[in-house]
C-alpha cells in the first residue's frame, strides 16, 4: 500500500490483546484472523471486516470505504 499516511495496528504482544477486543481471535487456532478496522478520530469504529487465511483485501476499495465513512 506504499505511501500510507495513517497508522497501521499489528496484533504481536501481548499476543492476541487487541484481536480479542476486536472479537477476531481465534483461541482455538491461536491467531487473529486478518481483519480490516476503520476507526475515525474520535474512536469510533467506522468500518470492520474479516478475511480467512489465504483471504484478500484490495487497496482500492477500502481507499473508497474510507471516503465514505470518514
């Protein structure tokens, strides 16, 4: 996605933390599951989505949800 001009959450350690607060960790597989989170300034979660292992996530379109909903 080169030239990304906002921040970027990896779920590392605590392992899982933030993937458990979000609802995308998988206990019985020990990862969290590849997920999109659009949070606006105010916290606010805007957008969600999550994708199985193996699963895509295209640049384009999460650039237009974005403008949507922020």
């Amino acid at each position: 996605m080169g030239g990304v001009s906002f921040p970027l959450l990896s779920d590392w350690h605590p392992k899982g933390e933030m993937g458990k607060s979000y609802g995308v960790y998988s206990e019985e597989k020990g990862f969290t599951v590849r997920s999109t989170v659009i949070i606006d300034k105010q916290g606010i979660v805007r957008y969600s989505q999550a994708v199985e292992p193996g699963g895509r996530r295209h640049a384009t379109e999460l650039a237009e949800i974005c403008k949507k909903v922020l």
